[in-house]
C-alpha cells in the first residue's frame, strides 16, 4: 500500500460507504491507515475456551463459546439475558445491565456467540455478567485466519451502523486481503534485523489476525516499537531543528558569578547543582541556543541555580528574566532573589498584572535601555509592549503551568535567549522522554543537606482534637502551620466555601494566635499582606486552599494539616507537603482523610506515608491513573499512542529512542537512499503540518 493509498478515506473500502465512512470519521477513523492501525483492543482466545460443564464461579476471567437457546429482556428489570448452550443440556446465562437497548438489538436466538468474563453465581447458576461477547457463526473466511479473534473497541453510534466487532474483521480482512501485499517496509532494514522486528506487512495482519499467541505478541512488539519509534524521530528532528539556531555565546566565570559563588552564596552546592551548572555552563558556551529542562524535587535548591545561570549572562552584559505561574512565586522570587544578589548590587525588577501604571512604566523603560538586568515576572513579562535591550537568557519556573504557546512567545522575545525550564514536578522518565524528549534534562535527585525528615500520617476527624494539641505545640516552640484545603475548578464556589469556613474553625480553635486566610480570589494586594504576616512570623497560621501549592518558602513552618486529603491527587500532595521541612527542624505532616474511601485513594495517601522521593511517587501516581491523566489529559501535551503503553512498555521505549537518536546523527536530513520508504511514511504520518524534513539537514 502506498501512503497515497493508506491515505485515502476509509470510504472507499469494500464494505464501508458514505454512511459508514461518516460515522467511523466520528469515532475518529477517517483514513485507511487509521482503520488498518486501529488493534484490536482485546483478543478472544479460542484456543482456550472452557466448556459450560467446567465453569466455576469466582475463576480467572475464561471464554465460553455456545449457542443461544433463549434470550430477551427482563419485563421492568432493565436487564438483558442469555441462555447459552454448548453441548446437550449443559447452559449457562449471561446477562447486561447497560446498553440492553443495543445488546437486544444484536443478539438472537440461534447466534453462536463466543463470550468473556468473569464466572460469577447469579440466580442458582453460574453466570457472566457484561461479558465482552462476539459472533463466531457466520464468519467466513475472516476466521479461517486463526483462532484467536480480535475485538475492536465498540459504541453505540458503531453499533447502530454496523461496525461491530464482527464487521470490523471483515472490512480490515478484505483490505488486507487486496492490499496487504503492497505494504511497504518502514524502517530501514538493519535496524530490524538487529533488533530482530517482525516485518511491518506481516505483523499489521498478524495483529488482526493472529495465528497464535506468539506471533500475536511479536505483532505487537514489532507495532509498538514502530509507533514509538517514528515520535522520538520527531523529537529528534526538532531538536535537531532547534540546534541549527545560533545561540549567543556566553562563557562562564565572570567576575559577578565568581563572587557569587565564593563570596556571597551563604552555603555549598550540593553536588547535583554543582552537575546542572556545569550543563547549563556547557550550554551557553556551546554556540547553540540552550533549551534545558531541570528537573528537581521540591526543596532541591533549583533558584540559586537559575540565579547562576542569571549571573553567566548578566557578566556580559545580557539580560535575564525569570516567569513563573502565580503572583505569590513571583513575589517571593523577586524578593529572594532580591535578597541573594543584593551584595552583588543586582536589583530585581518584578512584573505582574497588578504592578501599579507607573511602576509598570518604569520598569519598561529600564528594560529597554538596559539598566535593568534582572526581571521576575508572571506572563505579564511576554505581554507586547515589554521589549528588552539585550535578553540572554530565559527561565521558566513551574514550567508545566504554562503553554506551549507562552514558552514560544518568550523564545522571540529579543534575540531567541537561552531557554532555562524548570519542574518541580518529577515525572517517570518514559513520561520525560516522551513529553521532553527534544530538550536536554538535568536531574537533581539530592537535596540540601541537613534537611529534617517529614513523618507523614494520615487520620480521621475522630483525631482531630490530638492535631489540634500537636500544632499549639509547634507554634509554643515558635514555630508555624499550614492549613490547606482543596480546590479544583468545577466546584472553585464549594471548596473556598470550605477554606472560608475552615478559616473560622481554626480561629476559634487558636484564639491565642493570629490567622491569616489565602485563596485565588482575594485581591492580589491583600492576599500579598497575609501571605507576608505569614513569611515573616507575626502569624502562626496559615489556612488556604492551593493556591500555595508552588514554591512557598518558609522555613519556620514544620506542620502541614491538609484537609480532605482523600481528594488530592498524589502528586499534588506531594508538592504541597514540599512546603515543609525547609528549616532546621522535623516537620509532620498530618493527611485529614474521610473514613469512606475509595482503594485508590487509600493507595496514594498510603505512598504519602512511605515516602517522600518524588520520583517514587511519580511513578506510582502514573500507575494509579495511567499515563494519560498523569497531567490531566487535556494539556498534557502527550501524545495519543494507538497501541503503545508508556507505563508498560518502557522498555521498548527506550530502544525506539535510541535507534530514533542514532538515526538522526547519522542521517539527520533522512536523504540516504536505504531511508526513502521510512522518510516517506514519517512526512505522510508523523511530521507536523508545516514541518518539513528538508528544511533540517
Ligand atoms: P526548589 O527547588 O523547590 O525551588 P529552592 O530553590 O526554593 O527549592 O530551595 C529550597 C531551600 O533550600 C531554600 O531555602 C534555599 O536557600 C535552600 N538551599 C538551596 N541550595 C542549598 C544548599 N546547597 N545548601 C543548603 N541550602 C540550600
Ligand atoms: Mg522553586
């Protein structure tokens, strides 16, 4: 099949028509590729199917294969019901709850169906409750292929036009059938034979049509590499894209950075920071533009980083800027930073959306004509109208809060700076390859030494007067606490009815002491002054809803009481539990949870509980709620793997990387002749509208 072919609607097949091509389009499978791509999402093993006679309820999952001896649905009770039999006498039922409108439609008397589930005893008989089920009668020639049959992933809009399972096999069957032959290799043939790859023409119709578990599983190895392999061809590629971009030169060892690391940093580096600089170094010398990731747990001690990465440009006379999520991280920022480069006689411009017309103004003016070197800002500092002298280098905290687009944006900022991210996000490193697989990462796993240790515990409201005994005795030893409560989005109203009311409950609690409440939205200017009575002591308290989640550093606090913790995602109370243990002393923090949960939620304020490794935490959260929702779908920026699993398949994901990086070393503008096949799929499949491969070698 030729690109062209794979290409063309899918209404064009033998088998599927306007009406159908129209609804497939729908379920998002508007071209033959997308059909031929599209596995099956579960396999009925007929080579392991169970008599009626063998049932047991409470077994592993099995697959019963028989013939309707009745069927129909329940009068008033919602529920449809089968009758199966496989040999004289011996039957068995099945029976569905949801979807029964379809399910009645689909299924008749005298259908042989083969069924899978989990055997289960329902009115006196053993039982399959929503089993996945299948046509096996009438399958013609789609069958004589193996006795493994695919399932393909159903709804009720396919149902209604036909597309089942059924269909699909047929329709996928005859394309192969016609076309299967023309279908050309796409990867270069070295690589297969080293890593020891199905053929692609073989295992697309292995995949569908397998003749046996094995060559089913190496189908699928052979798919899921090639899918993983074309994007980290597309990572490369625009790594390779980006490093054609001359970046401004700037050596280390001026003379402010040198002060600053022998004279006015208050204590060493860890060895971890020691190791980013000397990559951010590398970097800047290096003639190309920078693009590096720091990834480091809370607490690593990412800001004095940025700060000597800051001082590198600001020695020859660059300028540098700092963009981060909120307003309370860029103050705070601006105002540590302030307080480290003081001695240097570096001050620190800030740029929010509530700096006042004629601060703003000024500000302005001292980054056009240079006299500013310095500027901590949200994306107010990306706005039009900020336009630096000579911007050399740019640093973006928290930078998974912002869009593709606004890092963009700050790229054409003056003459394309060095680009700084940084996360205080781990995420598992399949996640990292994929969502950063085009930067460069620096990991800092090590934290500042003399760090207390958090003891994390969870409890229930009957506790509530012992947490309660433990803060006074925090604050008596001079010491503060953070109260926090959720918030998500959809119920914004509910949740800050919640830190309002909370607010109230721990001011009665603690008359002795003051109390301050932060939520997204208070007036920036009140919200500054209670977080700063905080900062500086003169209240003991602190009660908010998340809105302190990101970079909030204040040592003296060594109690956090998080409330609802049940409804947190674990990584988030990660990042919030970061808030403490940043001072000399032990800290706790306290996890408030229901006394009804569900298993997940019980698994993650558990993991709170044995650790306190972000990057073992990541990877259970990952775990937990599949990679897909790790970041929440929607701006992940993760893409749609067809049959790949980055949780599971982390292993051939590293390979697939691997190949992909060599291959783009050696050939980076694909021109050989032996990568014409594997070019052509990667610009007809792969390549973003508007990329295009000759623009790079
Ligand atoms: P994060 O990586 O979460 O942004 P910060 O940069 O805010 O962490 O650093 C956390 C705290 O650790 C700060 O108070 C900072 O001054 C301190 N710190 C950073 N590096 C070191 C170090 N090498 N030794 C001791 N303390 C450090
Ligand atoms: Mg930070």
């Amino acid at each position: 099949m030729s690109t062209a072919f794979l290409q063309q609607s899918v209404q064009f097949l033998k088998g599927v028509g306007p009406h159908r091509a129209h609804v497939l389009e729908e379920a998002g499978l508007s071209t033959v590729a997308d059909l031929l791509h599209m596995v099956p999402r579960r396999y009925l093993d007929r080579t392991n199917v169970v008599p009626i006679r063998e049932l047991r309820a409470g077994s592993d999952p099995v697959t019963v294969i028989g013939t309707v001896i009745a069927a129909g649905t329940i009068p008033g009770r919602r529920r449809f019901e089968v009758v199966l039999e496989d040999e004289p006498g011996r039957r068995m039922t099945a029976v569905w709850f949801q979807g029964v409108a379809w399910i009645s439609k689909v299924i008749e008397k005298g259908h042989r169906l083969a069924l899978h589930g989990k055997p289960a005893r329902y009115g006196g008989t053993v039982s399959l409750s929503h089993p996945d089920f299948d046509r096996v009668d009438e399958e013609g020639p789609t069958m004589e292929t193996g006795r493994i049959i695919g399932l393909y992933p159903g709804s009720a809009a396919l149902q209604k036009a036909g597309l089942t399972s059924r269909t699909f096999r047929r329709i996928i069957y005859t394309l192969l059938k016609e076309h299967g032959e023309e279908l050309r290799e796409n990867l270069p043939g070295p690589l297969q034979a080293q890593l020891d790859l199905m053929e692609g023409r073989v295992a697309r119709r292995a995949v569908h049509f397998p003749k046996d578990n094995d060559e089913l599983q190496r189908a699928r190895y052979r798919l899921k590499f090639e899918e993983l392999f074309f994007f980290q061809l597309l990572l490369a590629t625009t790594r390779t894209q980006r490093e054609r971009f001359p970046g401004i030169r700037v050596p280390s060892g001026g003379p402010l950075e040198t002060r600053f690391l022998s004279e006015v940093l208050p204590f060493t580096l860890t060895g971890a920071q020691q190791q980013a600089l000397r990559d951010i170094a590398a970097d800047l010398a290096s003639g190309k533009q920078m693009n590096r990731l720091l990834q480091g747990d809370v607490g690593s001690g990412k800001t004095v980083v940025a700060a000597t990465a800051a001082l590198k440009v600001i020695d020859q006379g660059l300028q540098a800027v700092v963009m981060a999520p909120t307003e309370i991280l860029c103050e705070q920022h601006a105002r540590s930073l302030g307080r480290l480069l003081a001695p240097l006689g570096i001050e620190v411009a800030l740029l929010t959306g509530s700096t006042p017309a004629a601060e703003r103004r000024a500000v302005l003016a001292a980054l056009a004509d240079g006299s500013c070197r310095l500027l901590v800002g949200t994306h107010a500092v990306i706005q039009d109208g900020v336009d630096f002298h000579r911007l050399g280098l740019a640093v973006v905290d928290e930078q998974h809060r912002f869009g593709v687009l606004q890092r963009a944006t700050l790229f054409e900022k003056g003459d394309r700076p060095h680009m700084l991210l940084m996360t205080a996000t781990p995420i598992p490193r399949s996640l990292a390859m994929t969502l950063y697989g085009d930067l460069h990462v620096s990991l800092m796993r090590e934290r500042p030494p003399g760090r207390q240790p958090i003891s994390t515990k969870m409890v229930r409201e009957k506790d509530r007067d012992r947490v309660y005994a433990r803060m006074r005795d925090e604050i008596q030893a001079g010491r503060q606490c953070y109260v926090v409560y959720p918030l998500v989005e959809e119920s914004e109203k509910l949740d800050l009815k919640d830190a309002v009311s909370g607010h109230e409950t721990v001011s009665a609690a603690f008359p002795e002491v003051q109390v301050e409440l932060v939520h997204g939205r208070m007036k920036p200017a009140e919200k500054e002054a209670a977080m700063s009575r905080f900062v500086s002591g003169e209240s003991a308290i602190l009660v908010s809803t998340t809105v302190i989640e990101v970079g909030v550093d204040v040592p003296a606090a060594t109690l956090m009481l998080i409330e609802h913790a049940e409804r947190f995602g674990l990584s988030q109370l990660h990042q919030l539990r970061g808030r403490i243990g940043r001072g000399q002393h032990a800290s706790t923090c306290i996890l408030m949870a229901e006394y009804r949960q569900s298993e997940e939620s019980r698994r993650r304020l558990k993991a709170m509980e044995d650790t306190d490794d972000g990057f073992v935490i990541s990877e259970i959260d990952m775990e937990l709620r599949g990679a897909g929702d790790f970041f929440g779908t929607q701006q992940s920026g993760l893409p749609a793997f067809r049959i790949a699993d980055l949780l599971q398949d982390q292993a051939i994901l590293e390979r697939a990387r691997e190949a992909a990086f060599a291959l783009m070393a050696e050939d980076p503008g694909l021109e050989r002749a032996e990568h014409a096949a594997m070019r052509a799929w990667f610009e007809a499949f792969v390549l973003r509208p508007g990329m295009r491969l000759s623009r790079i070698g």
